[in-house]
C-alpha cells in the first residue's frame, strides 16, 4: 500500500475504544467505538461485541442487552445505581425564588468548583432498590454533603455489592467545603441494607481509599495512597482477610494503577508504569503471615497496557496502545505468553502510513543518575539530514511519561511533520522507584530542570538535530516547564509553547480548586514567611520572576473552563510576553478545560500547534 504519514485531520478520524466487559455468556466482550465527526463537531459512539477467542465484531444496539450487570446483586434480588441530588443552596434563585432570573452563586467556603463544572448544591449519591418493576429507590447517602460516585472522574466502579449481598460498599471523600479542597482523604464505606448502618472501613488511613473489589472467595481488596494531600503518593493494593489489612505492594518499589483478581483467588493481576512502558504484573497471594507476597512482571514492550478487562480461563484481556497505535483490545495468554489482537479498530489505517521508529536512551543526569529518555523520529529518518527537534515536558508533575497514544500531544503526528520528539523520564515519572518519582515534590524549579537540559543537550550532539532549532513544549506541569525554561534556557531553545500551564506559583495556589496539590507540591502557602520550602516556591521556582530573561517567541494556550490551572495564569504570562515586545500568540478556548475535546476545537489547536512552529523554529 502506498504510504502516507499521520495528519492532524486524520487522527481525528481514528475510531476510539472503550472495552466495557463480558457478554453474559462469558465468551465475548462488549466494547463501544467514538469515531470524531469534525464536520458535525460531535463524537458517534457504535456498540459491537467480538468473541474472546477472536474473530469478527458483531455491532448491537444496546449493550446492557448482552452485557453482565455489574450492578445487579449476586442473589440477583437488588440493583445498583446512583444519581445526583440536590442538598445545598448555592444559587440565587434558592434564597430568592421570586428572583428567578438572577444568575448568582453564594458560597460560605471553599470547593466551589471543581475541574470544570461550579458546585450548585447538587451531589452523587448511590441508590437501591428491589429488582422489580416500580420498587422504591433507597438513597443510602440520604442528606449527606457528599459524593459517589466522586467527582469528576468517578463512575459506577465506585460502589460494589459485597458477595452475599447484605451490603454495598462505596468510595467517597466525606469531607466539605474547605475541608474537602486540602484533602485526598477518600474511604471506603460499607452500607448495611438490614440496619442501614455505615461503617467506614479505611478510618485509619489519611490518604486516598479508592477501587474496592472482591475475589470469588470473598476477600476485599482495594487501592491505598497512605499521606494526606499527597494525590501521587505510592499506589497500594491492600487486602481484608479473616479482618486483618494487609499491605501485599509495601515492600515493592513501584506504584500500581489498576488490578483485577484471579478466578481462583489465589493471584492478582495489576497495571504498573516501569521503565517507560506500562506493563502487567501478578502477585502471588502467600499464606500472609509466613512471607512477603512475590510480585513478577509478566510483560514486557515498548507498549502501554491501560486497562484490564477481566479474566477468561488462562487468558487476560486488556486494552493496549503505543506512540504509533491508538488503543486496541488485546488477549494475552498467560501459559502461552503471547499476544493476540481481537480488535482492528484503526489497523487498516496504519498499514497505509509510513510510521515513526522509538528509540530508548539513556542519559547521565548533572547528579550522576541514569535517566530514560524516549527519542521519537520521523517516518524515512535519514540520518545524514538535520531536523528541528522538541523537548517534550510532561504534565502530572507525577504522571508516567510511557508509551501512551494522546490525540493532542501525540508524538506520531510530530514526527510526520518532519520533528524530532526528545521525551524525558525526568524527576517526578513513575515506573523508576518511589524515591525518583516523589524528587520532584516541592522542587518544581529544581533538579527535574537539570534532568530536561540534560536530555535536550545530549541528543544535540546528535549530527542529526539541528542545534539551532531547538523548541520546547509542554502542557500543565509541561508547560510550567516550558514558562521556567524560557527564563533560564541559556538560548538553547528557539520557540517556546506552553498548554494550560503554571506561570505564578502564587496566584496559581490563590484559585486553582483542588488546594491539597498546591499544598503538598509548593509545601505550603504564599503567606507562610517562615517556611523556607514554600517561600522557594513562591521566589526561586516561581516562573513569574525569571520574565526579564525571556528572549524567545512563545505561544501561550488556555482552557477557560479550567479549574486547575485557571485562565489567569495564560493571561499573566500572555502580557508580560506583549509588554516586554516578545512575538507572542494567545490562543484561548472558552469552552475546553485541563483537555481540548471538541473536534474541531482540537483541529485548530493542532493547526495552530504546527503553525507556530513553523514561523518560529
């Protein structure tokens, strides 16, 4: 076939994936497809189903037909489900009802908006009733101020039914206001339906309590960060059994983003960042009070595994996607150890392009440290050529810098457009041992700026990479990096551009929603005179005053719904680049928040993207 290369239209006609479990029948899995429609401006969704064993997808109007109710009660007597509710008067027209026009929101405190939505009094809460027709719904959070499913990601994996479906289990943060935005103190509690009595059944942790699940036998597992206010502290799988809490991931150096149990309950199976990748994990579960638990990588790639779908005898289902290939539906065989792709969503797509080769490197750190760094070519990389390469800065700050497929920063369409991608597993990346990823934790201006020099500075060497074409680029946390870098950069870059990014540590902790970031990763507040480690944020590490030393274009991008980094940060930073006569572009998005979604918003971020970068390096 004729190869061709990645275009921004293009990628946002690849077909997106989102496996949502077994059929009934145990032998196929139902999964849904959202193809982007930049002419209608919308997402179509298709629902099909494709045995476990492969063959070919069969499309099905609605899935709840054929799939396994997870909200339905083992003895099949009760189901599950949650909606919202209104508690709390917050507009106008709830002190003033004859005012009913008045557009106004009245707050006493903080967590008054949240990611991208303003809290309007209105809270999740989980519902039962009888499996019958016209049965009552019970709300088992009645009057409570708080929610669960959790905002703004939660979903229906936030409560389960215990195995002898007596009661329901949930996860929620029962905090408010104030209280609630300097806390990552969520639990899992446990709803009698006999008594209507709750318990809480992680009271003694501070930290996140999230993704109850039990195994066949009946043991209760969950998800455990152990620090209050810490949102990327080490991610633990802790059990319940015989009422003893054991920690089965303490002694192992590494953080766990998901699992599933064995059939047999004798294993459990996780996802983990490690070494650039996200790869498959087991533990096997020991007698608990003779020996640690023994935990083995069971893959290996340059590959992602995102998701874990379940278990069908020996083989594991999952979700897996690398910086060439959006997410598919594979079958990994766990006796066989080898792979098998069930889905072909996108596969005819990228037989017809001419893809980018992923090379890992490894680069000596300013403190002697050996850091990974992904270096992403064009499609014909020819290397008697020279080409304008990007310093690419991962947001988080604490987030897996690994083989992901983004449909915005999506290192294909970069390298298609003729760049050089230079990607570090800078300080602050998991998948490289707990005390790399937490380095970067009140050192935001620190050693991770030496770590992203570095890496830009050894690939330079390159006879490749042309060394006056340097850019540097980043969302969030990134395009922090890239405001910092701008002031500090020795002239090593050409253009800058910075998504969504912090440029005023202090007004930054003054109106981002989720205040228990700030506190943790700037170590306190402005105010705090005497606290040395904030005052460095707030000074040293504080982009804002590095502005003078800016030499070089920059092209600013915002969300005006994002509530985590707020507009005022794109705003300060746009101005001081137009008073100081530095070529600058603003380019804002009323209607996106921390992400760009709408398609074709997210074809004019990518135009402008390439655009920029090409009258500026």
């Amino acid at each position: 076939m004729t190869q061709h290369r990645m275009t921004a239209h293009l990628l946002w006609q690849l077909g997106r994936i989102t496996a949502l479990g077994f059929c009934k029948d145990k032998q196929n899995i139902v999964y849904k497809v959202s193809t982007p429609s930049v002419e209608e401006n919308k997402q179509n969704t298709k629902h099909y189903y494709i045995p476990i064993e492969g063959g070919n997808p069969s499309e099905i109007e609605d899935p709840n037909t054929i799939l396994t109710n997870k909200n339905l009660s083992p003895d099949g007597k009760y189901l599950l489900s949650h909606q919202e509710v209104k508690l709390q008067n917050i507009l106008g027209k709830d002190y003033y009802p004859e005012l009913e026009k008045a557009e106004v929101q009245i707050y006493d405190s903080l967590n008054y908006r949240h990611w991208d939505t303003w809290n309007e009094g209105k809270f999740n809460h989980v519902f039962y009733k009888e499996n019958k027709e016209d049965a009552t719904q019970i709300d088992i959070m009645k009057d409570e101020l708080f929610d669960c499913p959790q905002k703004p990601f939660g979903d229906d994996e936030d409560y389960i039914w215990s195995p002898d479906s007596k009661s329901i289990l949930y996860v929620s943060k029962k905090k408010t206001g104030t209280e609630y935005a300097i806390s990552t103190n969520s639990n899992i509690f446990q709803y009698e339906l006999a008594t209507a009595t709750t318990t809480n059944l992680t009271e003694e942790n501070l930290g996140y309590d999230v993704a109850p699940q039990f195994s066949k036998s009946g043991i209760l597992a969950w998800l455990q960060m152990h620090r209050d206010g810490y949102e990327a502290d080490k991610n633990d799988i802790i059990i319940l059994f015989q009422g003893i809490k054991t920690n089965l991931t303490a002694h192992w150096d590494g953080t766990v983003d998901s699992f599933i149990w064995s059939e047999d309950s004798q294993k459990i199976y996780f996802i983990a960042p490690i070494d650039g990748t996200k790869q498959l994990f087991e533990i096997h579960l020991p007698e608990l009070t003779k020996m640690l638990p023994q935990i083995n990588q069971i893959t290996d790639g340059y590959f992602d595994i995102t998701k874990l779908i379940g278990l069908n005898n020996n083989k594991i289902l999952v979700s897996r996607e690398d910086t060439n290939h959006a997410a598919e539906i594979f079958s990994y065989d766990l006796m066989e150890k080898n792979w098998q792709q069930l889905t072909n969503i996108n596969t005819e797509i990228y037989q017809s392009l001419a893809l980018s080769k992923t090379e890992k490197r490894y680069v000596t750190t300013t403190d002697g440290k050996k850091m990974l760094v992904w270096v992403i070519f064009p499609p014909d990389f020819d290397a008697s050529k020279k080409y304008p390469t990007l310093l690419y800065c991962q947001g988080g700050p604490q987030s897996a810098l690994s083989q992901f497929y983004s449909f915005r920063w999506n290192f294909q369409l970069m390298a298609a457009n003729d760049y050089i991608i230079v990607a570090p597993n800078r300080r602050g990346m998991p998948g490289h041992g707990v005390e790399w990823n937490e380095q970067i934790s009140k050192d935001w201006g620190g050693q991770v700026m030496n770590d992203y020099l570095s890496a830009i500075d050894d690939i330079s060497k390159e006879s490749y990479v042309h060394p006056n074409r340097l850019g540097c680029i980043g969302a969030s946390y990134g395009g922090y990096s890239a405001f910092y870098l701008a002031g500090i950069h020795q002239n090593r870059f050409k253009t800058f551009i910075a998504h969504d990014g912090v440029f005023n540590t202090q007004s930054m902790f003054g109106t981002t929603e989720e205040v228990f970031f700030n506190n943790w990763d700037f170590g306190g507040a402005y105010w705090e005179k005497d606290n040395a480690v904030a005052q460095k944020a707030y000074n040293e590490f504080n982009p804002i005053n590095f502005v003078e030393k800016w030499n070089k274009p920059i092209l600013i991008i915002q969300g005006g719904k994002d509530f985590r980094v707020p507009i005022g940060q794109a705003q300060e930073a746009f101005q001081a680049a137009q008073l100081r006569g530095i070529k600058s572009r603003f380019l804002y998005f009323p209607d996106e928040n921390h992400w760009v979604l709408n398609p074709q918003n997210a074809q004019v971020w990518q135009r402008e993207f390439f655009k920029w970068l090409k009258e500026t390096l």
